[in-house]
C-alpha cells in the first residue's frame, strides 16, 4: 500500500533560530508581506519586531491582526481585502494554529479565488496557494507545518476542515524563546492538542511506520515536558521539548490524520466557539475508550511512551492504564473535567453529532461510528 508524506520544504527551529530563519525568507525575493497574526500579539508589540525584521532585508509589510479564536470565513474575506489592496506577493503567519488557519485561508483565496468555504475537503484546490512563511509562538496545533486548515462557517456554526496539500507552508518556524510568554492556560490546552494528534494519528487507520515513530516520540516527549512548561513557562528546556514534540506530533497526523476525538471537536469549537484544544483534551479519554475495543495494543504502547511500566499487561489492561495516563495528565495541567464546565449543553448533543459525522477528521478513527454511539461519547464527556 503506497503512502505521501507531507512536510514544508523547509524547518527551522530551535532556541534562537528566528534570526537564522530571517536570513532564509530573504533569499526568497518576496517584496511584501502579509503578517497575519491576533490582536493579543499585535499589541504586545511581536507582530511590528518581525515587520522591523523584514523591513532590515527590504521586504515592505502590512499587519493583519483580525485572526480571532477559531477563525471564520469574515476573518479570512477581511485579511484577502487587504493583501490584494496592499499587493502583497507572500503571507507570514504569525502565533499558533488560529493566526496559521486564517493565514492558510487568505493564501489559498488568493490563487485558487472563490471563498474558502469551496475548498473544504480534502484536495479541492488547483492551484499552490501564495508562499506562505508559518512563525509558530505556541506548542501544539503545528499548524505551521501542515495541511490541515480549519475555519469556522459562521452561518452554518461549523468548523470547515480544509485538509489540502496546497496549503502547506513553504517554510515553518519554532523558536521556543517566542513561546515563553505564553500563559498556564494557553500552554495547557495547546500541549494536550499535540497530545492528541499524536495519540489519534498512531491508532489511526492510515498510520505508517514513519508516523508511528514521529507519534511514539511526540508523546513521550509530552509526557515528560507538558507538566514542566506549565508550571514554569521560563524553563526553556521544556519549551524546546514541546516545541519539537507538537512538530513530531504534527509529522504525524498530516500524514496519518486523525479521529473521531478532533471531528467531535470542530463541532464544539464551531458551535460554542470554545477553545479547540482543551475540548480535545476532555473528549480524547472518552474516545479512546471507545477505540480500545479494537486498538487495544496500539494504545498499550501509548501507555508506555507515556512512561506507564504495562510489563505483563494484556493490551486491555495497556488501554486502560493509557487513558488513565491522559487522564492524569489533562488533571495535572488543570484542564476542565467535562463539556458542562465548557458551557456545552446536552440538548445540543444530536446536531453536533450528527455534524462530527460529516467531518473529515473521523475518517481514519480505528473504529467506526455511528450517530448513537458519537452522542453516547459526548455524554461521557459531560
């Protein structure tokens, strides 16, 4: 069975690798760019110090700082109005997977024309989208790295899942000294994002050895750092780590895909706007408990990556004690213990369900669902 792997031609990361990065976009010979990052990064001024970079290698710029949580369709109409008015010839995103969405979107409109929402899919554009320079600042959507591109359809309270080998940036960058600042929260819920990615790509049903390798290791790497980087944002041994475990984690699931855990939570994120990552770390025990019925000894190994000696353990009693890790760890890193601290409502339970089942995302879960069985995962989840 033949298999695409799927990366950005170029990665550079590291601590202190931003200056390093600066050199390669000038070798490109773009002339202006689009920085689109979030309101929160425009202000803290990091959004002006990368335009004053690319200002040093003569590349002009214009600021884009209309990426919102869970980005929609305006944000990414908003932000196209203003490359094409501005003549923009390449887009830099700036922050995590929101302001890297919105960034996807806007470059891929710009070539392919239309709206974004008639690329949701897999594969629906024709052409490469506008050069695209992905600058990370958080660690877990890895968004920065690949072809997944989710934006919500405000009309329909939906989130559109793009996946496109098209919007793939042409370079990604991880500097974990632009993840210091990042709060408790933020780096709890991103962290457990990656978590999932890596744990929903290995018992995906299109894993490869490849993406088991960069899966296993992501979540190791996790397991061991997630705990440190949230109690001490400044140790930057654990950001580093993180840093290169959401990028492993991100290797993995843009080539294996993903779950029923991230189809379940597009449609929390669309239709609540909530957080997308502390939404898949409450419903990632549930539905792998779900899935343990037939990946039992993948999810054996997670335990064990997960540093769990499971020495003499069937692969059922290895599942169990590999969701009880994740549990453990979402509690370490404070994450809400159910949807009905995130404001979800049980009434709702039907519509979402039978949304997730129209996801892309739920395509590759080791075991299939049904619409009885996707809301019986959401009550579980309460």
């Amino acid at each position: 069975m033949s298999s695409t792997f799927f990366i950005p031609a170029v990665n550079i990361m590291g601590i202190g690798c931003l200056d390093e990065a600066m050199v390669a976009i000038g070798k490109y010979g773009f002339r202006k760019a689009l920085i689109v990052t979030d309101t929160g990064l425009a202000k803290a001024g990091v959004a002006k110090m990368i335009a004053g970079k690319l200002a040093m290698l003569d590349i002009d710029s214009v600021i884009f700082d209309g990426a919102k949580p869970n980005p929609s369709i305006a944000n990414v109409e908003l932000g196209l109005g203003l490359l094409k008015d501005s003549g923009c010839d390449f887009v830099v995103s700036l922050g995590g997977g929101s302001p890297h969405d919105c960034a996807k979107g806007i470059a891929l409109c710009a070539t392919n024309g239309g709206q974004i929402r008639d690329y949701e899919g897999v594969d629906q554009s024709t052409k490469p989208q506008l050069p695209l320079i992905a600058i990370n600042t958080t660690a877990g959507t890895a968004s920065e790295m690949t072809r997944f591109c989710i934006i919500t359809d405000e009309s329909r309270h939906v989130k559109m899942a793009i996946v496109d080998r098209n919007v793939t940036p042409l370079l990604s960058v991880n500097d974990p000294a632009l993840m210091v600042a990042m709060p408790k929260g933020l780096t709890a819920a991103t962290g457990m994002d990656a978590l999932t990615h890596a744990i929903e790509a290995y018992v995906s049903t299109a894993a490869t050895p490849i993406t088991d390798a960069c899966a296993l290791k992501a979540i190791t790497l996790i397991s061991n750092n997630l705990r440190l980087a949230v109690s001490d944002g400044s140790d930057l041994a654990a950001r580093e780590n993180m840093a290169y475990a959401q990028f492993l984690a991100g290797m993995a699931f843009n080539n294996a895909s993903l779950g029923h855990v991230h189809a379940m939570a597009h449609q929390l994120g669309g239709f609540y706007d909530l957080p997308h990552g502390v939404c898949n770390a409450v419903l990632l025990p549930h539905v792998q408990s779900f899935n343990a019925l037939v990946c039992a000894d993948r999810l054996r190994d997670v335990a064990v990556a997960m540093g769990v000696d499971t020495h003499g353990f069937s692969p059922e009693k290895g599942a169990q004690a590999a969701i009880a890790a994740i549990r453990n760890l979402s509690r370490d890193v404070e994450i809400p213990a159910g949807l009905r601290e995130l404001g979800a409502k049980l009434n709702d339970i039907p519509l979402l369900a039978s949304n997730a089942l129209k996801d892309a995302c739920g395509l590759t879960n080791p075991r299939v669902a049904d619409q009885r069985q996707i809301e019986e995962i959401f009550r579980s989840a309460f």
